[in-house]
C-alpha cells in the first residue's frame, strides 16, 4: 500500500522534472507538439487495435472457447491508451510498451507468470488450514421457537 502511494507521489514529480528537462533542451513549443504528437498516436492505435481485438474475443467466443488473452490484450491496450493520453514522456513510454504487439506478449507472460505464482501461494496456504486472523465459521441452520 505504501508502494502505491509512493508511486503516486513521484510519478508526477518525475514526469514534471522530464518535461522541464526536455523542454529546455529543445524548447516549449517542440514539447507541447511531442505531447500532443503522443496523444494523438496512442488515440490512433488505440481505435485500430481496440476494434480488432474485439473481434478476436466474439470469434473465440463463438468457437467455444473463453478468450482469455483477448481481455487480457484489451485491458493492457485500455491501459496504453490511457497512459499514451496523459501528459509527460513517461506514460508515453509505458502506454507504448502496453500498445505495441510484441512488448504487450512480454507484459502478458510477465503477468502470467506473477498470477501462476500468486495461485501456487494461494494454494498453498489453503492447504496450510485457516489463518488465525480469520474466524473460523460454522454452517448450519436454526429455528427460534418462541412460546
């Protein structure tokens, strides 16, 4: 949680500190078009690559199958847009990496692989028995018998 709030905190601060530091490098004016420039791509490829995985995930759908890596691909593709619309070269960095194919295949197995160990630890600590910070919750019915 401290994690969090501490990204939140100097995520900005950095990319205010970067767009300083750009701006006065090659001026206000090449910055403002480089942010709008960015903007404008990650709104492109965003309703080109939107559409297309939808696509994917209603024929995977119709075949039987659950598409999986298609919800997967559109919420990193929602996520790119998103950072690709916000202000600053960073986003803009993160929001390509989640947009562009062969970056979003290495995001997908990352998370893939931190949500197999996530389930493995899950698991594991299911067999272990119920944690002591839990109550322990008994099932079962009862009738009030009023005289």
């Amino acid at each position: 949680m401290r994690l969090l709030l501490l990204v939140f905190i100097l995520f900005p601060l950095l990319e205010l500190a970067l767009l300083i530091q750009v701006g006065s490098s090659i001026g206000v004016l090449a910055t403002l078009l480089l942010i709008i420039a960015g903007a404008l791509v990650g709104g492109f490829l965003l309703r080109i690559a939107g559409p297309a995985t939808a696509w994917r995930a209603r024929a995977r759908l119709l075949g039987g199958e659950m598409p999986e890596q298609e919800m997967l691909d559109g919420l990193l593709m929602a996520l790119g847009g998103f950072l690709l619309l916000l202000p600053g070269f960073i986003s803009d960095l993160l929001g390509l990496f989640c947009l562009l194919p062969f970056t979003r295949h290495l995001l997908k197995r990352r998370l893939g692989r931190r949500a197999a160990q996530h389930s493995a630890r899950a698991a594991q600590a299911g067999q272990q028995g119920p944690s002591p910070s839990r109550p322990q919750i008994i099932e079962g019915e009862w009738k009030r018998h009023d005289d």
